[in-house]
C-alpha cells in the first residue's frame, strides 16, 4: 500500500505544471516622452536594475535602481535663450499583479535625486544654475513577459508631480 501512495504522489507532481518562477536579477531600459508641469518636454531614456521577488504564484515584488534622463528644452526670445535639462537616479518598489503567465498590471514608488540644470544667456553672457532635491516618484505600468527572460513594458511615471513619463521598453531577466 506504502508503495502504491508512493508511486501515485510521483506521478502527480511529475504530470503537474510547473510554477514557472518570477524571481530573478533583471535589467532593462525605455524610451520616454516626458512632460514638466504639463507642457511637452524631451524625449528621454532609462535605464534600470533590479531583482523580483516572487510572493505569491500571482504576485512579485520588484526592488529597483533606476536612472532616468528626461532631456532637455530650450526656449529663445529676441536672442536671449534658456535650456533646462534634468535627470534622476533612485530606487523603486514595484509590486505586480500576475492575471495569467504572461500579462502584468502593477503600481512603482519610489524615492529620486532629482538634478536640473539651467543654462541661460542673456545679452551675450552666460550662466548656469544647478539645483538638485530628493523627490517623491509615483507611477503605473503593465507589461507583458514572452517567456522566463524577455518582457516588454509600458507605463506611466510622475516625479514630484512637476516631470511625467510616458514610456515604453523592455526588460531582460537572468
């Protein structure tokens, strides 16, 4: 009887699927069209880094480095000009909700350094202002895993509420 059990337990884990794993090390990058208090600015890009870790068979928790470059924008009247560029590095936490194998929604938070950099000239003479701030980052995204390492993404972030990103890109995990 002993037996019987035995071999009847084997066979059922061996013909079960599998739970395909969702952690891992991941690295990826987007292209963003960026936005400051809501007028159009730069088409930016990011880059990030980080490591999911599986909670559930329908839920992961990512823990990220991400550096973004949002761009930069001039504005010129009767030869004077001003250019502002901006870019952020910080972490994130990204918990997201699995519907099938393949498809995600989730929600990022996160905190940023926030460096922006302002070039005027004025009359022919020039100066540069810097400033930098710690800032809150909030946002949405949904993505789309084609198998264990490829994913594409998509989503939309806002820092500190004055810079927004739509983006769009991919991921691989190791």
């Amino acid at each position: 009887m002993k037996k019987t059990v035995f071999a009847l337990t084997i066979a059922s884990l061996l013909s079960a699927p599998a739970l395909a794993s969702k952690e891992g090390f991941y690295i990826g990058a987007d292209l963003a069209s960026n936005s400051l208090d809501g007028d159009s600015f730069d088409t930016g890009v990011g880059l990030v880094a980080g490591y999911d870790f599986q909670v559930s068979p329908d839920v992961v928790i990512g823990v990220e480095g991400e550096y973004r470059h949002y761009g930069e924008d001039s504005e010129s009247y009767l030869g004077d000009t001003a250019k502002l560029k901006a870019y952020s590095y910080g972490i994130n936490v990204k918990p997201k909700y699995y519907f099938n194998d393949n498809f995600y929604a989730g929600a990022q938070v996160g905190l940023h350094n926030l460096e922006e950099e302002l070039k005027l000239t004025i009359d022919g003479h020039s100066g540069k202002f810097s400033d930098n701030n710690t800032v809150l980052s909030l946002g949405v995204e949904a993505g789309y895993d084609f198998n264990r390492n490829a994913s594409v993404k998509g989503g939309y972030k806002s820092l500190d509420s004055d810079y927004g990103s739509f983006y769009i890109g991919a991921n691989y995990k190791f």
